[in-house]
C-alpha cells in the first residue's frame, strides 16, 4: 500500500483544518498583522537585525536588548530541567528524571459498574460509562483542597471514526492504484461517538507517589453529546433557539466539540464549544433568516453523519439548532446530576477555551478566544463579585456581565470593546433587536465595533503572579503580504506566536492595557522564517502552532503545541517551557513529546507543582510523513499502537501524568 497518499483518503482529521480554510469573516478590520507591523516599521528593527545575520535576524526586540544576557545560557531562565531531545517515533517521552505514567485512556471504565475497553465490541452504552476520546482541556478541583486528592475534568474534542472502530476503512482500487476508503457510519456507531464527546469528571488519588483513578467515586460522572442542558442567560427563551424538540428554547441535548476550557475562581468546570460547524448537515429552509448568520461561522460543514440519525443535526429540519451551540458551559461538579448550562453572556462563536481570574474589585474576567482566521481575542468580566465564603452568591455569576472584543492599536495598547446591544453599532439599522441577538451572532457584532483580525486565537492564559496574560495565536497561512506589519509580521504565518498583555493598573477587568510580543515560532535557525526565541534556545527547543498553555503556581508558562509533523519540522508536538522574565525571556525548551500523530492538550499542574497532567490527543492520526511508517494511519494499519502496545488494542487517547522522580516539583 505504499502507493498511498494522504490526499487519497478522507478521514475526518481534526476540525482545525476548517479552522485552516478559507477566511470567513467578510470584513475589512485591520488584521494584527497590519498594526503590530506599523509599529515595528517605526522603530526600523526589522531590517537592521536581517541584515547582521541569519541568527541575529530571528531575535526579538527584546531579546537584542539583552543578547549578551540571553548568550549567557539557562543562568536566567526559571525552568531547571535537561531537555529532551525533539524528533519523531511512536512512544512519548519525557525529560530525564521524570516519569509520564498514563492515568487515563479512552474506554477506560469510570465507575465500579462500567464495563471494561472491549474495542470490537463497543457499544454507546459502555461509552458513556468510560472515558471519552480525543482528551483536550484537562483541569484539576481539588477535594477538602488536597493536591493529591481531587477531581480530574477532561474535555473529549472530537472522534477519529477511522481510528476507533475496526473494519470501517478499505483498501479499494482508484484509477489502477490502491486507495482506502471509509464506509458511512452505522447508526450505533454515531451514537459511540456521542457517547465519546464531552466530558469526564472523575475523582483521583495521588497514592505511594502515583496517580489513581477512583472508580467508585461519587462525583465521577460523563459529559456526553446527549446529556440534557440548560441555556442560561439573556438567550434563553429566545425565537431564535426555539426548535420542536423544544419550544421554550432553553433546553438542549449536549455540548460537542469541547476544546479548551477552565475551572472557576468558585470550583465550577467550563467546557468550551469550538469547531461546531462540521456536526450539522442539511441545507436550511429557501429564504430562513439564519443563514448569514451560519456563514459567518461555516455551517453546515456537515463532515459529522449524525444528520443522517438524527434530525437536530439536519438543518432542513431543525434550522435553529445550531444557534444552541457555539458557547461556554458550565457543569457544576458537586453534583453528579447537575444540569450543565450553556452560559450566553460569554457570547457565540467558536470557542477554544475560558480561563479565568479574579479582578481586583472582586468581578471575574474569563480570556476567550474564537479559532478562526482573522477572527478576535475577547474577554467576559462578570458584574457580581466572587465570594469566596458564599457558594450561592457565585452560582449564576456567569449569566450578567459584559462581554468585550479586543482591538490592538500600532502603539502598543490594546483597548477592550464592550459588546452591548444598543451601544454603538449594534443597534436595530444592523439587525439588533435585544442582547439576545447580539451574542447569537457575537462574531458580527464585533466585526462591526472593528476588532482586530488575529492569527486564529486559540488558548488564552491570565498569569496571576506577574500579572499578564498570554494569547496563543497558532497559525495563520492565509494572512498576505499586504496584511502583514512589524510585530505580527509574517505573510503565510505557519508556525504562529504569543501576545503579551498587560491590564491598565494591573486590574484584569481593566478595559484598557498594553501588549507585546512574546515571541515569534517556527525555526530560529531558518531566516525566512522570522522566529523570535531567544538565543539560548536549543534546536530542540523551539517549536511552532502554540495551542492549550498553562501558568504554575510559580507563574511560569508552559506551552502545548498542535501541528509539528515530521515533514516540516522533524518533531512531533509537545510540551515547552517558555521563560517570559528577565534575560531568559523567550527562551524555550522541550520538556515532553507526545507519539506521531498527536497533539498536545492539557496541561494542568496541581496545586503543589508536583505534577503536570497532559492529555495526548488524536495518536496515530497520521503517518505518511514519518519515514518509518510512510503511509495513512487506520485501525487495522496504525503508526502507532500506543500507550498499550497490544495488537489487539487500538491507538488510545489518554491523559499522561508526569511526575519528578525524586518527588519534588516540576522543573525546579
Ligand atoms: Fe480545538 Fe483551536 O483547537
Ligand atoms: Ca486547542
Ligand atoms: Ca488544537
């Protein structure tokens, strides 16, 4: 079968390539190209440091004011760990002195009752009983406040239907060549695949040094695509979410396509809905008044068959469901039979993750970013203040707030628009009659304030020790030469790059701040390629298409990564630990590497900094770039079997535990 190419299949990947695909916000905001370029074009770096050398001209501004510093080698940097070597196989690995255990796999039993991982014979019963696939955001609540002892929440992103179910792909001949194909998906395959979406909350024990899962535990409890929600806030009721399964618009089965998301100031789990678009088929009812609306964001995409099974996901049939989906949910983790709710207030679009922080006054701020090319950085500060002493003052705090769009100016400042029906634009001459349908078509409404088209906002991190936040910008190819300006400054950016905030005041719920860039990826030792590490960056040590990131105890970022493949960059995505202080600033270096194909989520520290849990998604999606394997990746032919290594175990998402041998803190 070496005849194969990738181009010659059509697997469902991960949705991210619709993230990749043409543009879909119609407007002619400036894009962050165009002002941080302006900016830099000012201060003349750019072309003084490309004329020196091919090294000089990937440093940053701020790395050449300390290059003698930065030369000095890790002296400065807060991370004390030996790297890891970057490349391309089928295991994980981890640094020196470290042990990545695997905690949790997909099909895992969850309760005492589940039964086990049986991947020939599994049901969607058994599935909503076990552990989900395609792990991404994981969080970490600790019970009676332990750092060894707490509920683990995941998200389960998507399916990989070629990677779970045996005998679906088939070697079949293509115009005189061998080329697989992938049969339609039964009805109970579909409901596997609800059954394997959203996500876990299950209790763990840190036991003898090692993670345990509890399997009695009783606050253990799956997510799925079918689990009965609530819409909260000012869209609930609404016209525009009324389908006839439900008439009263506030409820929905499910929450799908949960990327990142956070865990509250107040012990709440929060999933975000990102790539909704590919569940939904159909085409909707000549002249219904949603279809703008759904182009802004790409539906239908219809790569998902559960249109075919069932008619929620049928645009003809039930056209305003997916005005249902798109948003932040809440699951309240103290009760196994809690209903989720879908919190309005955060706005509609494609959501990667939520991560928040208590403001100086009390209110919450919660990062949001929307994946998409060109699309905005936004941020929801709550109007109620987090109560630490009263649970019940904090229960419905993410229902009233005002949600705000970034627009990054050439000087340097970022200014926070607020999104309020009635305030500006955003009025009935544009379509607006209510709040409620400004956050249904949140992306609009902020085209129509004039945010700042960004490189596809992914994760987005608030630091509480130094105050700043970080902004994960993966990549974006489609940018042009004639959108591209100093800072931001790559037409065809491949391998994206990190803004830095800094709140007015150091108040997170400032409307106000200034930003930098922390630094530009990709490979420093390509010119062309315009990387920003610092020069003590290892070449095992950059990295591109930062994605999930997280901030330890001690403040320090650590960044997981989506898209490194062994053709363009010899390595397989991972884990890095980003110095954003002193002389060290922009430094990274490689701290774990997940197996081909795969990219990495998580990551999640527990509250003592002595373990880091990482979730390795989609293993063995994809194999042709690797030499030792060159061909597409399915069930019965997988690059990878890991983490089991049985041959009658398929590749298995999991959720890594990564602890210091010594039992001490992670990169101390
Ligand atoms: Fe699901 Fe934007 O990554
Ligand atoms: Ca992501
Ligand atoms: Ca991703």
């Amino acid at each position: 079968m070496s005849d194969q190419t990738q181009d010659e299949i059509r697997f469902r990947t991960s949705l991210l390539e619709e993230n990749e695909g043409p543009a879909i916000n119609p407007t002619d905001n400036r894009t962050m190209g165009e002002i941080i370029a302006a900016r830099f074009s000012r201060r003349g770096f750019l072309k003084g440091s490309l004329a020196v050398s091919a090294i000089a001209a990937t440093v940053s501004p701020l790395a050449l004011m300390s290059a003698d510093e930065a030369r000095a080698g890790e002296g400065g940097s807060a991370f004390v760990f030996d790297e890891v070597e970057a490349g391309i196989d089928d295991k994980h690995h981890v640094a020196a002195g470290y042990d990545a255990d695997v905690l949790l796999r997909w099909g895992d039993p969850l309760f005492a009752d589940a039964p086990d991982f049986d991947p020939a014979k599994q049901t969607a019963e058994a599935q909503a009983r076990q552990f989900g696939y395609n792990n991404d955001f994981v969080g970490y609540i600790p019970l009676e406040g332990s750092a060894e002892h707490g509920l683990l929440v995941v998200n389960h992103e998507y399916t990989n239907p070629h990677l779970m179910f045996p005998g679906i792909v088939k070697v079949v001949e293509k115009d005189g060549k061998k080329a697989l194909e992938q049969a339609p998906l039964t009805k109970e395959q579909v409901d596997i695949e609800m059954a394997a979406h959203g996500g876990t909350i299950v209790e763990i024990r840190k036991d003898g040094g090692k993670w345990q899962v509890v399997r009695d535990g009783k606050l253990n409890r799956r997510v799925t695509a079918n689990t009965e929600m609530a819409l909260s806030g000012p869209v609930a009721g609404h016209d525009r979410v009324k389908t006839n399964a439900d008439p009263s618009g506030t409820k929905v089965l499910g929450t799908i396509n949960n990327c990142a998301g956070g865990v509250t100031p107040w012990g709440t789990y929060v999933m975000a809905e990102e790539n909704i678009h590919g569940y939904f088929s159909g085409a909707l009812p000549e002249g219904n008044k949603e279809a703008e609306n759904y182009k802004r964001l790409g539906i239908p995409e219809g790569s998902y068959e559960w249109g075919a099974h069932y008619d929620r996901f049928d645009l003809a049939k039930e056209p305003n469901e997916p005005n249902r989906f798109g948003w932040i949910v809440e699951v309240d983790v103290t009760d196994p039979n809690s209903t989720p709710k879908k919190r309005t207030a955060l706005g509609r679009f494609k959501h990667e993750g939520a991560e928040s922080i208590v403001a100086k006054d009390g209110r919450v701020v919660f990062y949001l970013g929307d994946d998409e090319r060109f699309d905005y950085v936004y941020k929801f500060v709550t109007a109620g203040k987090f109560d630490p002493a009263n649970p019940a003052a904090n229960k419905d705090l993410l229902d009233e707030g005002t949600l705000h769009v970034a627009k990054f100016a050439e000087d340097g400042g970022v200014e926070w628009l607020p999104i309020v029906f009635g305030q500006g634009p955003l009025t009935a001459e544009n379509g607006f009659n209510s709040q409620a349908d400004v956050l249904i078509e949140t992306r609009r409404a902020a085209d129509l304030l004039g945010a700042t088209k960004m490189d596809r906002p992914e994760d987005i991190q608030p630091n509480g020790v130094n105050g700043k936040v970080y902004v994960m910008l993966t990549n974006n190819t489609k940018r042009k030469d004639d959108q591209i300006d100093a800072a931001n400054p790559r037409a065809k950016n491949a391998f994206g790059h990190m803004i830095e905030i800094a709140e007015e005041g150091g108040d997170f719920a400032a409307t106000k701040g200034k930003w930098e860039v922390l630094l530009k990826c990709g490979d420093p030792s390509v010119a062309d390629v315009g990387a920003s590490f610092s020069t003590a960056t290892t070449a095992n040590g950059w990295f591109g298409m930062p994605d999930n990131c997280a901030v330890d105890s001690a403040g320090r970022l650590w960044v997981a990564t989506d898209g490194n493949n062994a053709k363009e960059t010899g390595r397989t995505d991972g884990l890095w630990a980003v110095d954003t202080e002193g002389s060290a600033r922009a430094t990274s270096k490689l701290f774990f590497r997940v197996p081909v194909g795969a990219e990495l989520c998580g990551p999640q520290f527990a509250p003592d900094d002595k373990t880091a849990f990482v979730a390795v998604q989609h293993p063995g999606d994809g194999g042709t770039d690797w030499e030792p394997f060159g061909r597409p990746s399915y069930y019965e032919d997988l690059s990878t079997r890991w983490p089991d290594f049985k041959p009658d175990m398929p590749v298995r998402p999991s959720v890594v535990a990564i602890t210091k041998q010594d039992g001490g803190k992670i990169g101390v």
